[in-house]
C-alpha cells in the first residue's frame, strides 16, 4: 500500500505519483475545538493533552487543538503539546481572518496564531454575503482583502496553512460568484486546502456533491477540504459525497461531538472511505483502523458522555442482534446481516438476551458455558418467561451478562446458596454548618452456623454497604479479597412505576461492574429504593464471583424430556 | 397544497393529475416492529397503542404494527387496534414469504396475516442469492416462486400489499439479474410498492442511487419504496437519495430505533424532504410537522430510552448555541447559524450557559430575567468564573435553569436565607426473609429563631428527605404546598473523581425537576455522596421556588463601575 511520510506536505500529498493505486484523504481532527462546542463537553488542559496523545497514535494527519486568542487553556495547549512527543500528527491552531477595523499585520489575533507556533494554521472566513453584511457589518470587497491579507501575514510562519470557508454552501446558493471570489482571495492568499463548510448542517448530500463540481471547475488549481455538520442527520454522507467529488481533505471529530447535533463523525467517515470504496481511499496508516472503537470510547469518557450505543461501527450496539431469525442466520454465517467484520474498527459481535431473541440465543450463551442444553428442554421456555417478566420490570440483561448466567444456572436447577441475608442497613448524615456527610452500613449475614455482623463507613452509602458485606464475607470466603469494585452506574427508568408515587420514587436500575485478576463481570439490580437496587446487584457480583471460583460447583444435569 | 385522501390507495396516490405542483411520499412507520428490534426496547401492547395513536395524529401513511405470527403481544394489538378508532393511517402487518417446505396456500404464517385483518399487509422476501442459499436453503427458482404466490395468496384478502425486498442492494450487487427477477415475481404476485431494503446497512447513498436508477430502468412498472438502515451512518441520506431517484415510500422509524445502529430516522427524513426541496415533496398532512419534536420524545419516554441530545431537529441541542461567537450572530439573526426555524418541527431555540458562551450568554440570562446589566459590570466576569469553577467539580447549567437563576442573583450580591439547615440524615433498612425496604429521613432547620425538627418516610430515602424537608418548611412558608417534585435523574460521572477511592464513590449529579400550578423548573446538586447531591438539589428547588414568589424580593442594584 502506497504510504504518505506523516510529515508530508499536503502539496506533495497531492503528488500524482504516489495516488497511483490509492488516494490518500487527510484526516484533520477538531474534537479539541468544534467539539467542545458541544452541548456538556468541557475539556481540562490535561483531557486535551490526552486526547491528542491518543489521536497521534490513531495516525490522524491534524489535530486542531484550540483557537490560542480566544482563552488561556487553548493557548497552554499549544506550549505543553511539544513536551508531548507526538509522532505522525501536525498540530493546528484555529483562527479568523483579521478584524475589519485593521490590518492583518496590526491583528493581534492573528499574532497570537503565529506565537503559539503550531504545525499548522487554519483560519475561517466569511464567504456569505448575509454573513459578511449581517456579522461582519463590512463590504464584500473589504472581506476579499481581509481573507488575502490575513492568510499572506500567516504564510512564511508555518508549513501548512488552510482556509475553513464559513457558510460555503449556503453562501454560494445565496451568490454563487461572491462566494467562487472568496475562494479565490484565500488560494491568492497561500492557503493550501480550500475547507468548504456546511456550518449551519442545512445542505444536503446532493446539493454538497453538485456545487463541489462547480467550484472544480470554477477553480481547477484548488485543493479542496469538506466541514459538515449533522442538523441534517446527513454529515458523513455530505462528506463522502465531497471526496467523491474530489475533496482531499475531510475535517470532523470523534463520535460526531460538536455544536447543536455535531460535526461529521470521523469514526463513520473514515471505515466508509476504506471499506467502501474497492480500496480507492486510505486515510490513517495501515493497520491503525482496527483502534477506533477504543479511540471513540478513550474519548467519550474523557469528555464525561455516555457512550451512544447506537453508533455506527463503534457503537456497543452496532454489531448486536436481537430479532431470532437474525441470531440464527449470523450464527452460521456473519456476512447474513452484519455490512463488515466488526473487528476491522476493533468492535465485536453480540448476541442480545431478551425474550425477542427466543431461543437462539438462550442456546447461545449454553454454548458459551459449555452446558449442554437440548433446544427442546422446557428450561428454554422457562427462562424466556423469566426474562421476559424481569424486563417488564426494569431488568436488563443485555450488559449484566454475570447476573444472567446465575438466572441461567438457576432456572436449570441450581440452588446452592453461599449465605444468606438477615439484616442490612445504611444510613447518612449531615450535622452542622460543616457539609461533610457520615455515611455508615450495617449488615448481618449467616454462613451456614455462624452469623456475622459488621459495620462500615463509606465514602457514600454504597460504599459502605460494600466494605460491610465484604468483611462479614471474606472470612468464610477469603477469595472475596481480590475482588473489587470497578464502575457504579444508576438509570432512573422513567416509564416503569412501582405504583403511583410521585417524581422521586420511580424504579431505578443499578449496574455494577467488578473484576478480580482474571476477568471482569457485570451485575444488575432494579428497586425504586436506590439501597435496594444496588445490594441487588453487590449481591450478584459477590455471588457470581464465589460461583465461578466454585471448586465444589455442581451444576445440574439435564434429562431428555 | 395538494392532499391525498389518507385513505386512498397507493395506486391513487399514484395518479398523475395529483401531483401537478408537490409529489407526496408515503411514510411507512416501522417503529413498532423493526424499531422494537433495537437494544434495550421492549413495548407492551399498552405501549405499542398508545404509540400507534399518536403516529395516526401526526399524519404517517401506514403503521406497521408486528408479526402477527411470531407472537402474542403483536397478535393482540391487530385485534386491539381496531377499538383506537384511527382517523388517517393504515395498520399494516409484517411477515415473511412461506416457508420453503409447504405451499403458501396452506402456510400457517400467511393465515395469521390475513387473520389479523390489518389495512395493509407487507411481506418480506430474499433476493439476495447468498441469503436463498445459507438461509433458506433452497433454490432460486423456488424462491421466485415463494414471492409469487405468498403475494398472490394474500392479494385478495387486503386493501393495500407491500413486498419489502431484504438485503436487496446486496443482492444486486452480487447477482444483478436474480435481484431484478425477485422484483417481477413480487410485481407478478401483486405487491403495489416493492420496498427496496439494505438490511445490513451497508450501502453509501450514492450506490442506492445507482441501483434505483438501474431498477427503474429495467422495471419501469413498479413503484418503489426504500427501507435504510444505519449502519454506515447513512440512513437518512440513503432514503433522501432513493427519493430523488424515484421511490415514493419510504420506511423508517421514530429517533431511528432498529437493530444494531437503527433504522433510517422518519423525524430527520421528513423534514429534509419537505422543507429543503422547494416544496417539490409532501409527507404529512399540512401543518403536522411541527408536532415532531413531541413525538420523538413521546417515544423515548414510552421506550424508556433517553432522547438523544443531539439528534437532529427535534434534539434538545439541535438548535442550542454555545460558543460566544455564534450566540452573538444568532441573537442578531437566527439565520446565521440555524438551517431552519426550529418552531417548524416544534423545536426551539437555546442560549446554553457554560464558560464557553461568555458574557453574551450572560447577557442573554440578565435579559431574560428583566435585570438591567452592563456588559463591562464585574460580575459577569465573577459569574463566568464561577460557572467555570462549578463545571469543573460536575455541575452543568444547561438543563438546571432555576439553580443557574439563584447563581446569577447571588453573584449580583443577592444574599436573603429563607431558612438555616442545622442537620438532616437518612437511613434505610431490610430485615429478615421479608425484601421491603424502611426509609427514613430527619430535618432540622431554623427560620428566624424557629427550630423545626421533622422525620418522614418515604418510597426510597430521597423521596423520605423531601417529604421531611417540606414538613419542617411548609409551616412558615404555606406555598411549599404547591408545589411537586416531577423527574429525578442521577448521573454517575466516571471522569471527575472527588479523591482516589474506588468505584462505588464517583462524583454523582443529580437534576430535580418540580413544578406549580404555573412553572416546571430544575436543579441541580454534586457531590460523592448521592444522599448530599439530592439534598442540594432539593434545597435549590425549595429556594427557587420561595425566591420567584417573594413579594418582598430585593433585588441588589448595579452601579456603573
């Protein structure tokens, strides 16, 4: 495969010679700049750094890291990045074109672009006539000669430089020639890559592919770049349809974060321009496609959001099949209803438990268990009711794959019982004018003859509930010391009521993750008293833990029926 | 505008002389049946009618309620249905062609169909050749043969017939000619629409474009339909893009639920048709579109799914505004950064409040609130400070209005206490075989030199602490009365970690909404311990409430500095 040196230029990216077989698109992140303008993502100079970090290795080909004018956070990033090694990722700093009331050599902005001396710059423009009327407040002419000027004062400064062209698509429908005119004071000006956006998200896929062609043909010395945004729920399809039609350069950011519904989402963009397209386009280095879905959840936690599950390609969801006749056809063969092998992006398949799945899948995860279990036993039909009466209920089993394999060795005859609950109670306080709060759990337990009580305090009544249960336990059951507790989750689950109660008493679902040297387990528990829900799901864990350890562990044998 | 019957047929729909001046496409819901397929949606008959209810009111053309044969709940809601009194959309059943070992005069799957009696019957068939051989297991003959007949069976017994042909832009791509052959025997057999499927959701919006194309060439008799999935992030593209070339259903769902990564998303598909083609297409009766943002979360609430933020048009961020440059544009003229009036699909516009925005969204709030502010006070500055202190430890403003409201006042130098908190505390308890949980909770407040001490119970401890919080506060100040708790949503946020402890003791958020007889607003509280989150919370919702109804309200006066 045909490999740009990282540290390329993009003028010799373009060198015909090395596109023989494969056209390189460049990647250019902007997570760190248009996706923190995303509705609750805040990012630390440390989460920035990180990031970055992580998007070098991916082999992204820019990394937008800030606009260094606008804020002291951007403006550390530029100096604390260089400490930080990076090996294949040019680094970008973002910015406007000068102000109308000066020059672009007086503009302290501008200045400040070229002090934070970045690998890169881009800096936007207008493009729309309203815009240029309406925001700026200053004549079309006067707007040619800021987008010139600004870009010939960058120029000698850095080794690349683009021009993000603001509302291009909706400027060139509103004055096809004013907008061709921008493009042609930012190429006059030495930028290199001419980025048309779509800022407002409002332009179709179609209408992205037409007027790329008419700006080709207009301005055939052009490199052209696609920005799009998802108010139209059609960003990754506008930026293919760009490439298509000759864009070299695509910028977006990881899940789709950004402004109002986000930008393009570089983790669908990317495995749709490598699989897609008969091996015509490449755009991170060989072998480095199979990280995204690691890159995409490292980012989501890192800005603090719930990963969507639905994602495309990296999604916990995006390879997980419910419908029966699906389970057994993928079952046989992948290809039946999966578009591409979910490790290629570094995802995985799963088969969903829940009643609609039916018996597939319940044989499925026997399988997985290596239990022998014949398709007709009347355990199936057992287990199908029960789950399907425990998702009535808020129940979900999906993700809480350790609580469903002791529902499942239950509902086949299993009945050993470890210990057995007597009392348990938490309780919290706060005293005083100080605000700290006394959270404490108590809990009596009986192992065979002997009853333990104890009692702990906690850093919260989970907590404490934990580290109670635990010293009553581990004397009997000293493995319990290995083990630990991982990730804590509560959902409030709106549309399921114990009974007519008001807002604060709706049933809530905890999800406990815990993990010991060898593996990690998931574990469910669903009550409207949060305490309750969540000694479900401690139970289960520690319960699951003794159960796999279980050097005694009879299981029973199924008969014929 | 021109309007069909909703009760006239496709082939009406059809006619010519209709659509002189706007081109009406069916919309085909799928929400009840491949949207159910989705992770984590589970709907009870209740559920799927009063979901089905709702679409009628919004004005789709056909409601695809199940699978009549593969199980009871589905049965019953064809049965059911019939008593809702629809006024405007077909129901349509779902199934498959016959099994390849009977005829499909005596296929007990077709039976059901005609037996549940719906408006519409749709049934899907293979046309993929690797799905004839690996899944059915059978020849391609007989396959043809399956699709004819099952068609033809059914034809008699229903007003309106669909073929939805599975996986065919695969099978097109692997076995032109057989795919086509598939299409004419489901024409033959009688089906109105052949739906053209990409099951997988693998094919790019400009391939769908190819192929219908070829299709329509090479079939130029039948109307079409699409039916995308999202998989490669191009759902809505696609179906736009099969629009333009000539299809006149299309099929999705509500938010885009469905299997793996959701079917294409009907609440982005309607709105890119109607308003972005120069009214060249109609998808809903004049005037309904702007009840799309309550659907979708109509939905979500029914599915018990979180509305995604970002979602396009309908999304509680879709037409939000963070970043200070776009606030300031878009407070002059929406335009300059919305693609559409968010009021057209009854969606509105949002300032959010974070560091980010800076003093114009602070201006935006002193506005909204009727507070003379200058831009150059100081304490914009010690607000935005403030706000970016609080995000920092996890506190967002976006979504808790009324704890931003008490922020902004306090920072201006309001500093009235209604009430002093002295001590409150929790516990809860479960005691022997018996699994009811006891909550308890105490409060002890001063107003003025009265000391309430108080104790409740309550379904959970936070339920408990407000029920005890409004006992000890309702005495002095009878308003409290009016008021109620309405949502309670905790938030574990794994990023942000009060010191090195363990999982159980992750910074929580909690978000209370309350109400009155004339206002809804939400608060927020932080903290490890959920039990103090909750309060702080509550304690904002208490004091928002006796801040907006104080009579004697001072408000501190700003002085030019």
């Amino acid at each position: 495969m045909t490999r740009l040196n990282s540290k390329k230029t993009v003028s010799d990216a373009n060198d015909a010679a090395l596109f023989s077989r494969m056209k390189k698109i460049q990647i250019y992140d902007t997570t760190l700049r248009d996706g923190t303008q995303g509705e609750g993502i805040t990012l630390s100079l440390a989460d920035m750094l990180r990031i970055a970090t992580r998007l070098d290795k991916l082999g992204v080909d820019f990394i937008e890291g800030g606009w260094p004018a606008s804020n002291e956070t951007d403006k550390a990033f530029f100096r604390e990045i260089r400490n930080h090694g990076l090996s294949h990722a040019r680094i970008s700093a973002f910015g406007s074109t000068c102000s109308p009331h000066g020059t672009a050599e007086s503009d302290p902005q501008l200045q400040a672009l070229i002090d934070s001396k970045p690998d890169a710059i881009c800096i936007f423009g207008k493009t729309w006539d309203l815009h240029v009327h309406e925001a700026l407040r200053t004549t079309e002419e006067h707007n040619l000669s800021m987008i010139r000027d600004s870009l010939a004062v960058l120029r000698p400064h850095v080794e690349v430089l683009h021009f993000d062209a603001e509302h291009f698509f909706d400027g060139f429908k509103s004055n096809p020639e004013y907008a061709l005119d921008c493009l042609r004071a930012a190429h006059e000006g030495g930028a290199e890559v001419l980025v048309l956006c779509d800022t407002n998200g409002g332009t179709l896929p179609s209408e992205i592919r037409n007027i790329i062609q008419r700006v080709r043909t207009a301005i055939p010395e052009a490199t052209l770049g696609i920005h799009t945004h998802n108010d139209s729920d059609t960003a990754v399809a506008g930026a293919i349809e760009a490439v298509l039609a000759g864009a070299q350069l695509v910028q977006g950011t990881i899940n789709g974060y950004g402004e109002r519904c986000g930008n393009a989402n570089l983790c669908s963009i990317i495995p749709n321009l490598e699989l897609k397209h008969n091996g015509a386009y490449t755009c991170l280095p060989e072998g480095h496609m199979n990280q995204l879905a690691e890159v995409s959840r490292f980012v989501s936690d890192i800005c603090n959001l719930h990963p969507f599950d639905r994602q495309p390609y990296v999604g916990t969801s995006a390879f997980a099949h419910k419908g029966g006749v699906h389970i057994s056809a993928v079952r046989r063969n992948p290809r039946t209803y999966e578009h591409i092998e979910p490790r290629a992006v570094g995802n995985a398949q799963r088969i969903l438990l829940s009643r609609l799945s039916g018996r597939s899948s319940i044989l499925h995860m026997a399988e997985k268990y290596n239990y022998p279990l014949d398709k007709n036993d009347k355990a199936v039909k057992t287990l199908l009711d029960e789950i399907k009466a425990r998702e009535d209920k808020g129940y979900e089993y999906a993700s809480a794959e350790a609580s469903f394999e002791l529902l499942f060795f239950r509902a086949l005859g299993w009945t050993k019982e470890y210990f057995e609950r007597i009392t348990f109670s938490v309780s919290d306080s706060v005293r005083g004018r100080d605000s700290s709060p006394y959270a404490e759990a108590t809990v009596m337990i009986r192992v065979g003859d002997r009853i333990e009580h104890t009692a702990a305090t906690g850093k919260g009544q989970v907590n404490a509930l934990d580290v109670a249960l635990r010293k009553a336990l581990t004397p009997c059951y000293p493995s319990l010391a290995e083990m630990r507790l991982e990730d804590y989750k509560v959902r409030v689950l709106p549309g399921i009521k114990d009974d007519d109660t008001d807002g604060t008493a709706s049933v809530v679902r905890v999800l406990i993750e815990s993990a010991d040297n060898t593996e990690r387990w998931t574990t469910v528990g669903v009550h409207y008293d949060l305490v309750l829900a969540s000694w479900q799901a401690l139970i289960d864990s520690v319960v699951y833990k003794l159960f796999k350890d279980d050097p005694d562990k009879v299981l029973p044998l199924r008969t014929a029926e």
